[in-house]
C-alpha cells in the first residue's frame, strides 16, 4: 500500500503540472485543464491521507517557482492548492458534502486574502494595483499562448482587443468573480472525487437530486441586481460582485434540478454526461439552468405532481 501511495503521488504530481501548464503545450483549449488541476491532490488525500496532498502541493508549488512568475503560483495555491486539501480533509471528518465545498472555498478565499496582503505590504502597494497586475500578469500570458498558437496578425489584433474587454471586467468584478470560480473547482472537484471515491471512502451528505440552497440566499441575489443598477461606481461595483458570486450557486441548483429529472429518466451515464457538457458550454443553456435555479426556489420543480385523473 505503501509503494502503490507513493506511484500515485507522484503521478499526482505530473497530473497537477501537466493540467497547470498544459496550456503552453496545447494552446488555448489547454486552458481547460486549469480546472482539474486540484483533483490529483484532493483524490490522493481523500484515499491516503492529507499528507499525501501536502506532498502534491508542496512539490508543485517547488516547481512552479522556478518555472512561473509569482501570481502563477499565488493563483495555483489560492484556487487549487488550498481548496485541494481542505475539501478532501472535511470529507474524512465525515463532514457534509456541500458543506466540505462551502469551507473548501471560505478556506481558499482567507488563503487568497493573506497572500494579497502579504504582497501589498512586502512591495508597498495598495490592493487595487496588486489585482491590476495580476489581471496583466494573465493578460500577457494568454496573448503568449495565442501567438504560439499560430495566429496571424489582423486574429492577434481581434484576440487582444476581446482579452482587453475582458481584462476590464475581470478588474471590475475580481473579488465576486474570484470567488465563483472558487466555488467552481470546488464543485467540479467534488463532482469527480464522488466519481472516482474507493468504495470504502464514504462521502456523506444530501443527495445531489435533492440539494437546495438556503432560502434567504435569494436576498443578497436580489440587492446585486439593485445594486449594480446604481449610478454610483462604488455600489455599482458592490452590485456586480454580488451577483457574479451568487449566480453560479444557482446554476448549481439549476443543474440538481436537472440531476433529478435525469435520474427518474435513468438516462446512462455516458448519455448524462453529454447533456450536463452541454448545459455548461453553450448559450443560452447556462443562463436557462441558472433560471431554473432561481425560480426553483417558488416552483419547487422536483414537488411530486398529482396526477390528472
């Protein structure tokens, strides 16, 4: 058991690099490997133990910096690294499923906020030049990754022109948005660490089916949309944030919805997956599911209906 910990550890390792800097080798659609890069770490956590993940993190955070800048290994610690062995190590202590997702990314967020501080203060700026920089930092990086890719100059120009209009709202919306995205990968990460569990390893809590945010929730959904209608920069921007961290709990829920239906269908699973990728990456769907969220909450969609007689 031992030597079998170690191989998957180190497999771990090169798993969690490879989906980190998989990018640079397969362009932008390497991108998308940036989202599993927590998995080897939580996985080998939850079936060896947390000092399984330390190693994974510890070893790749060794790597990263001296092959990347530093806001790439800030990145990698406060959205992957932290939340890669938090959430696992909640699930050991038999501590509900979405509850380990919500303390994973609280836990990942105060990491986050330590290490932004820890900058400001050892070069002397103030918070908003730090999320600048790094907003540059990945701006500069995702135009690299564009010209290696092979584009000409009049589709460098089109991609620069969208990473720059994009770069504005990262900037306007970074601490809402940042956040969703941790609660993202956490989710995700959850997702297949529920797939891919030893059938020894319990993981307790709701079934998916039937999971459902609090109530009140609706609240802060609400003041967002008032907010960022505002004509006030400040409560402008409050408002965006707000709603960029609130949304995707609902299209979280949206997609239980979804997962109930499905499983009363007893679609296989390949079949399920298919329409949960395509729920996710194509417009309007994503938008149609967070609905379903929202109004779920009056609907109450998965209620047994009496049937017509």
């Amino acid at each position: 058991m031992k030597a079998q910990a170690v191989l998957l550890t180190a497999i771990g390792i090169g798993i969690t690099l490879f989906c980190l800097l998989g990018v640079s080798w397969l362009g932008p659609m390497g991108a998308f490997l940036n989202l599993f890069s927590a998995l080897p770490a939580a996985y080998l956590t939850l079936r060896f133990g947390i000092r399984s993940g330390v190693v994974v993190v510890t070893v790749v955070c060794l790597i990263l910096a001296q092959l990347t800048t530093t806001y790439t290994l800030m990145a990698y610690l406060g959205l992957f690294g932290v939340g890669s062995l938090l959430l696992p190590y909640c699930l050991l202590r038999r501590i509900p499923w979405d509850r380990a997702v919500f303390y994973g990314t609280v836990g990942a967020a105060a990491a986050t906020a330590v290490m932004m501080i820890g900058t400001v203060v050892a070069q002397d700026l103030n918070m908003a030049t730090l999320v600048d920089q790094m907003v540059r930092s990945e701006v500069d990086q995702a135009m690299q990754v564009y010209r290696n890719a092979g584009f000409n100059d009049s589709q460098l120009q089109d991609m620069k022109a969208a990473v720059e209009s994009m770069a504005g709202f990262i900037s306007r919306s970074f601490y809402g948005l940042y956040l969703a995205v941790l609660f993202g990968v956490q989710a995700l990460t959850m997702v297949f660490l529920q797939r891919f569990k030893q059938s020894k390893e319990q993981i307790v809590g709701p079934s998916f089916a039937r999971w459902r945010l609090p109530a009140p929730l609706i609240w802060v959904l609400i003041a967002g949309g008032f907010l960022q209608l505002v004509p006030l920069a400040g409560l402008s921007a409050i408002g965006w944030n707000l709603l960029v961290v609130v949304l995707p709990f609902y299209f979280f829920q949206g997609m239980a919805v979804v997962h109930h239906f499905l499983q009363r269908k007893k679609y296989p699973s390949p079949v399920k997956g298919v329409i949960y990728l395509l729920l996710l990456i194509f417009n309007p769907l994503p938008v149609i599911v967070t609905s379903v969220g929202v109004f779920d909450l009056w609907i109450d969609f998965r209620r047994p209906r009496q049937k017509q007689i």
